[in-house]
C-alpha cells in the first residue's frame, strides 16, 4: 500500500524518493524471509540474528553509499537546541547512519509486541516527520525555524503521510483482538523507511526523542537479554 501510493502521489524524478523506498522494500524482504521461513519450516525460528544482521547491514551499506557517496549528502550532523553547532563527522557519518537505519528498524521490530503497539508509534512518528521534511524542504521555513534545509526533502512527506493514512487503515484490524499481523516483514521495512526520512531530513537525533517508544522498548528487552 504505501509502494503504490507513493509512486502514484509522489515527483518520482525525486531522487529521495526512491532511496526511501528501496531501504522500505529491501528491510521488508528481509522481514518477508524471516516469516516465510517461520511459517513454512516447522519449528523454525525464522532467520538466524547473525544471518538478519548481515542482511540487513548488506542493505543498509548501499542505501548509506548511494546517499552519502553518489548523491552527496551532508555529512554535519546537526544537533538539536544547538543550532551553530554540527560537527563534520567524516567517515564516521557511514557507522551513525548504519546504527540509525538498523537501530531504528529493529526497535520498531521489537515494539511489535502486542495488538496495537507498534503501528501506533509508526503512525505518529511518520505524521511528526512528515511536517519535518516538509519544513527542511522549504527554503523560506527552514531559515526561519533555525533548521537544516535540504534541497528536495518536502517530496518525502508525501512518503511519511502515505505511511500514516496506511497505518490508520491497518490499525482498524490490529487492534485487540488483532485480526491481521505485521510481521517482520511490516515492521522492519517501516522501521528502516522512518530512519532513511530522519537522515535525509538531518533529523537523526530528533528521532529519539519522536519514537521515544522504540527506543524505550530496545533498551527494555538489551536489558532482559543482559539479565
């Protein structure tokens, strides 16, 4: 729903575009292993962590190289509350951005918990991104706001509200008792697509404080697996 909305609604000569989608559709494919093999081996636990890992690192590696390398992105990272100050990160803005489209993807993914919780989460935070973009896209808004603008980033709400509206339906039938499930393959494909708008919009620390939940849940169950 979200891939066929998006190409029907959506400038898709927006390089950014694209880059969203194809990190959603390789993390969902992903997720789509892992149920498929859980579904269909008997027993089967779905992909191994190390194996999902690998993946997922394989497909964040390129989406990262595309958007850093090819297209040329900022690499300062900006920090909120300070404005005069964004360090050059270098390098180093490959292993940040790998940790934010993995971390955010799998928190989303383990979030998806019980009847209702993760969508509900995916639903705000795609909504608060989606007036982010909007406003990093816009030159006039974003001198005025003090925030980073990004040439062509508006497009991506158009990404975040397809999300939203998607969400909304699919949480009619999630909600207690669940008629219908994410899975994986919704929850890591949702997941990696809201960390890509967070790097593209220089919004990746604002992130954590949007999908506090997700970040709270991945801290909650490290701390179990810790203990």
């Amino acid at each position: 729903t979200v891939t066929v909305s998006t190409v029907l609604w959506a400038v898709l000569s927006n390089r950014y575009i694209w880059l969203v989608l194809g990190v959603m559709l390789g993390f969902g494919f992903i997720g789509w292993l892992d149920d498929y093999k859980k579904i269909k081996e008997h027993n089967s636990k779905g992909l191994s962590e190390r194996h999902k890992m690998i993946l997922q690192t394989l497909v964040a590696g390129v989406m990262i190289y595309l958007t850093y390398e090819v297209f040329g992105l900022d690499r300062h990272l900006n920090v909120p509350f300070f404005r005069t100050w964004t360090p050059d990160l270098g390098w180093m803005y490959f292993v940040f951005a790998w940790f934010v489209l993995v971390g955010t993807s799998n928190a989303v993914n383990l979030t998806d918990g019980l009847d209702g919780l993760a969508i509900g989460p995916i639903i705000s935070t795609s909504l608060t991104f989606a007036i982010l973009a909007y406003l990093a896209g816009h030159v006039k808004l974003a001198e005025y706001l003090y925030i980073p603008h990004v040439k062509e980033t508006g497009e991506l709400a158009i990404v975040c509200v397809v999300m939203v509206c998607a969400g909304m339906g699919f949480l009619w039938f999630n909600t207690y008792p669940a008629q219908v499930f994410m899975g994986d393959v919704g929850s890591l494909g949702l997941g990696a697509a809201i960390g890509m708008v967070a790097l593209l919009s220089k919004n990746e620390l604002i992130l954590v404080i949007v999908g506090g939940i997700f970040v709270l849940e991945a801290v909650s169950v490290i701390t179990q697996r810790v203990s």
